[in-house]
C-alpha cells in the first residue's frame, strides 16, 4: 500500500530473497514483484536493469540491494 508504506524511487532496500552473488546486475524478473541476476529472454518480454546486488545471504534468506533502476528498457523479440 503506497500511500501507508511509500514508494522507493531510488536507494537501500532489503529483498526477501537472495537474486544471485554480490556485485550482480539485477534485472526486473517475469515473476511479479520479483528481481534476478539473470535477464528476461523470452518473446515479448522487458529485460531492463533495477539495481546491483550489495550484499547476499550465505543462508538463502534476504539480500540488500541498490535499487536504482534504468530508464531504459528492451522489448526481446
């Protein structure tokens, strides 16, 4: 809920998963509300860059990232 919670335009933010090792590029994934290391390859899909992986869970859990997303995205054919 955005206007109880906020919006994050540009910062710090806590995932509830670990998107892949530290230093990664993360990318806005197909799954909603989700982020990976890997880009969207399919037809039709938005590859675009969200963030950078800052720091990852040696158990799996969360991770910290950058969330600094591009205003630039790709349609894959």
């Amino acid at each position: 809920a955005s206007d109880t919670n906020g919006v994050l335009l540009r910062g710090m933010v806590t995932l509830d998963h670990d998107p892949g090792t530290v230093g990664d590029v993360l990318f806005l994934s197909t799954t909603a509300g989700d982020c990976s290391s890997t880009a969207p390859s399919g037809n039709g899909n938005i590859v675009r860059i969200i963030g950078h992986l800052i720091s990852g869970s040696t158990d799996g859990g969360s991770a910290m990232i950058h969330f600094n997303p591009s205003p630039d995205f790709i349609e894959h054919a």
